[in-house]
C-alpha cells in the first residue's frame, strides 16, 4: 500500500482548490496519508520561494487570472480578495495535527473545511470559535483545539524540516513513499496514475 505525505498550508488557494480530491484519490487507490500542514512563509524562505506581496507585478496579475479560472473549471466558490488573508495559520494547522492524533473524525473534511473558510466563506482560521466549529462538523472533540497546543506546535516546526528534507518547496505538495513527488493541485491526475501504476 501506498504512501502519501502531504504538505501544505490552511492558508494555501491551490490546496483550497484540491478540494477533496486526495482522499477520493487514497480512497480508489488504497493508499494511506498523513496530514503535514506548515509554515509556507518560512518554507518559502527556505527553499527559495517568494512571498505573494513580493512577487513582480506580472506574476500576481497572472494569479488574479489563473485562480478564478481553476475555482470556475472545478465549481468551486472563490473570493480571490478574502478577508482573512493571510490570517494566522498556526491554530488551525495545531488542530489538524491534533485531531489526526486523536483520530475517530474525518481528517480530509476538517482540512478542507478550514481551507473553505478563507477561499470561499470569509471567516477568520486563527479565531477560537472558527477552529472549534470545523472540528466538531469534522466529527472530532472541539476542546482538541486547546489541548494540543504544544504537540501541535512541536509537530508544525517538525513539518517544516522534514518538507524541506524530502524536497517539498510549495504547496500542495504530495510525496509518495516510491519517491515520486508532485507538487500543486493540478497534478492531483498525475498522482491518481502514478499510484494506479501508469505514470
């Protein structure tokens, strides 16, 4: 069985994008995955990347364009200005880790659901009661938002260091145990046959 180690930020469009097309993925191909949300400003400054409000003009004109065209390809509501943007991932990156060691829930909705929250519902992820709500729809222990707190932050920075050892430089990025890595929402095809045994 297969293996997937999937690194992203709460705060990434294109993981927003993916929407739940990795667990439908894992689903068909019986693989397994871990959930490894990160720090993608302090990823960028490790592997060379460059924060959005940084970027050359050209380039985040093409991002005004290119993530309403993908949001509108996939049907999926996407406000392109949130207005919780860019908020404090850590809270709600802690409650994912805390909830995938408690387990007992579904751990893709819960991501997905804080991901939703920016892109498509303008609410605020780093807010107690916006962390709280997501995981118990997701089917977890809301009080899991303050009770793991320290493992969470301890597992966040490990994220990092390990993103940045198995050659992961944006997000999402999908690392599969064979060594294959494929790095954005768009390549969610490519990973579905690579797992079947076809690419």
């Amino acid at each position: 069985m297969a293996h997937i180690d999937y690194y992203f930020s709460t705060l990434s469009p294109a993981a927003y994008l993916g929407g739940t097309r990795l667990e439908e993925i894992v689903a068909r191909q019986g693989a397994s995955v871990t959930y490894k949300p990160l720090d993608i400003m302090a990823l960028f400054a490790r592997t060379g990347g460059t924060p959005l409000k940084d970027r050359h003009p050209n380039r985040q004109a093409y991002r005004w364009q290119e993530l309403p065209r993908q949001a509108k390809k996939l049907g999926m509501a996407l406000n392109i200005q949130p207005a919780h943007f860019p908020a404090n991932a850590a809270p709600s990156s802690y409650a994912i880790i805390a909830a995938q060691n408690a387990g007992g829930g579904d751990l893709g909705a819960l991501v997905h659901s804080y991901l939703r929250a920016v892109w498509a519902e303008d609410r605020d992820i780093a807010e107690d009661g916006v962390v709280c709500e997501c995981l118990e729809h997701a089917g977890f222990d809301p009080g899991l938002a303050m009770s793991g707190l320290l493992t969470g932050a301890e597992t966040y920075a490990a994220n990092l260091e390990e993103a940045v050892a198995a050659g992961v430089f944006g997000a999402p990025f999908y690392v599969v145990d064979t060594g294959q890595c494929f790095w954005g929402q768009d390549r969610l095809d490519d990973l579905d046959l690579h797992l079947a045994g076809k690419l």
